[in-house]
C-alpha cells in the first residue's frame, strides 16, 4: 500500500471510529482505537478540516462532512460561503446574559447554562431540536440587532430569534416564522436585510417554521401550486402593468377573492394547502401583503392607514 492510500485507509478508519461516537473522541483516543500514534492521528485530522472539526472547549474531534450533516441544517443558506467562527466570534455578537431582548414569557435553559427567552413554543422547539442533536456549541436569543431600510421606513432595527454556533464551527442565524406568516411584507422586508448581513458577515440564515416539519422561506417559494392559481396570479400581474391610472399603478386581492379561488380551482386540496399556495405565489412574485396570516395584497408598495385604506403610493409593482 502506497502512501497516499494508507493515509486514505487511516482517514477512512477515524472516519468509522468517529461514526460509532458522536460525543466525540481525543486524538489519544482515535489513536487507541484504530492502532495508531496519536501525532498520526492529528496530522490526518487538521489535515482534513473539512470533514472533522475539533471542539476547543473539550479537545474532542467529531465528524463532520455533508452527507452526514442533519436535513435542518441542509437548510440553511450561504453554507458554501460560510466562514469558520470560533467561540470569541460568537460572543462578541453581541451581549448574551439576558438571552432576550423583550421579555420572551417562555424561558429556556441551554446545556451551557444560558437562560434563553423565547416569544413563543416555535422558538422553544428549534432550540430543543438543536441541543439534543448536538448540532450547536451555544447558542442565544434576541440579542444580535440589525438595521436595514425598506419601501416604508428608514433605519428600521430588529433581533433575529436565534443565533447559533454550529458544532462544526459557523454562525448559524435563524428567523422563527409559520408559513402563512413569511409572506407578511414585514417578515420579507426582515428575511432580506438577514440574508444580506449573514451574506456579508460569512454566516449561514434560515427563515424557518419548526411546527411544520421545518419547512423554510425558500421551500414555500418554490412549492408546486395548481396551474389555475398560476394563470390567475400572472393575469393580476398583467393587470398591473397595464395600469393606466397613474394613482394605482398597482392590482389587489383579498380574503374573498381566495375563498373564490379556492371554490373554482380548491378540488384536490385542503383548504389549507390551497391557501398556503397562494402564500407560495405572493412570494415568488414579490408582492406585498398587508395580512399577518391571511391576505391583503398589493402588487405594488404602499402606505395604508389604520382602517387599511391606501393613502400613498410608492412606486410600482
């Protein structure tokens, strides 16, 4: 056996002894198991970075490669371009010691003793989900603060719901969200200043709904929906563009026109499937809805007052 396939063999040893202990194992340990010397073991291990990663904090090496990576975290986004971060990089995010900016009513204790607010049990359930795999070194609440602009307002702040430091050493932020609300214009307009700052810092993103099977912002936009409710969104489209009166350069659609909708084209589908199609379309044209969960949508910018009326247009759609 030559020297390039020894080193693979020996690769591929640490790889199956690593396999069968998830906790992770001591260069020492990984040399006991497989026969070897522990400065062999560690040559072949930082030389393979990309397939295991060692923990500072316990000096254990743990598998990490794609294949292997949990389907949650498959999710994530700018995974290829994520940079690697150490503990000082996570902490100097921001101040974690109270875990929450506002006063979350659903405390959570993490295995590094941290007390996390959450705002709701979605946010407790992914941060229960990342602990027990072990998919985190630590993680926080709603302390990280970002600002970004939008059609409506300037300088506009929020606290994305977790951050996290992966256990193969990325920052991981994620935006905890149903999916019938990621289509609310202001859930977009945050999605989008969090993709563009976790683009920029090298960190992996996710707008992700825990209570149904984990689905995120991009598999809703890219949902299969009934050719019907294509045809319709694409005439709405059109009906915009051709828009002659310079004051609503814009075409609308409401709770009624979805119940109509769904009596024409619904056969097959639940009516929450249906509606969650709709919430797809919104998304994949870019329209801006006025409705938490249900619809209220403009395809164009606009400001509303509070009986939900227009009173400015900002541009057109």
């Amino acid at each position: 056996m030559n020297g390039n396939s020894l080193a693979e063999f020996r690769k591929k040893l640490i790889r199956t002894v690593l396999k069968l202990h998830p906790e992770g194992l001591t260069a020492k340990e990984i040399a006991d198991f497989t026969g070897g010397e522990k400065r062999t073991a560690n040559s072949i291990l930082y030389g393979n970075l990309d397939t295991f990663v060692k923990d500072d904090d316990s000096l254990k090496w743990r598998l990490v490669c794609e294949e292997e990576t949990d389907p949650v975290m498959r999710k994530l986004q700018n995974r290829e371009r994520a940079r690697y971060c150490s503990q000082a990089d996570f902490d100097s995010l921001a101040s974690w010691e109270y875990g929450h900016a506002y006063n979350g009513d659903i405390k959570y204790r993490t295995k590094n003793g941290k007390t996390i607010e959450c705002d709701s049990k979605s946010e407790l359930r992914l941060l229960e989900y990342l602990e027990e795999n072990h998919l985190v070194k630590d993680v926080g609440g709603q302390n990280l603060h970002i600002t970004y602009d939008t059609a409506f307002r300037q300088n506009v702040g929020y606290n994305p719901d977790i951050v996290a430091l992966t256990r193969d050493d990325h920052i991981a932020v994620f935006e905890v969200k149903p999916v019938s609300a990621m289509d609310y214009h202001r859930n977009i307009e945050k999605y989008r200043s969090l993709a563009k700052y976790c683009e920029k810092n090298g960190f992996m993103y996710a707008m992700i709904d825990p209570d149904s099977d984990f689905t995120t912002y991009e598999e809703v936009v890219d949902m299969a929906v009934c050719p019907e409710l294509m045809v319709v969104f694409s005439s709405l489209s059109e009906k915009a563009r051709k828009a002659k009166d310079s004051e609503k350069p814009y075409a609308f659609f409401d709770e009624s026109d979805v119940a109509d909708w769904y009596a024409k084209y619904g056969a097959g589908y639940t009516k929450a499937q249906f509606r969650l199609q709709v919430h797809s379309l919104v998304l994949y044209f870019d329209w801006y809805n006025f409705s938490t969960h249900g619809f209220r949508v403009y395809t164009g910018p606009v400001k509303l007052d509070k009986e939900g009326e227009v009173i400015e247009v900002l541009g057109e759609g």
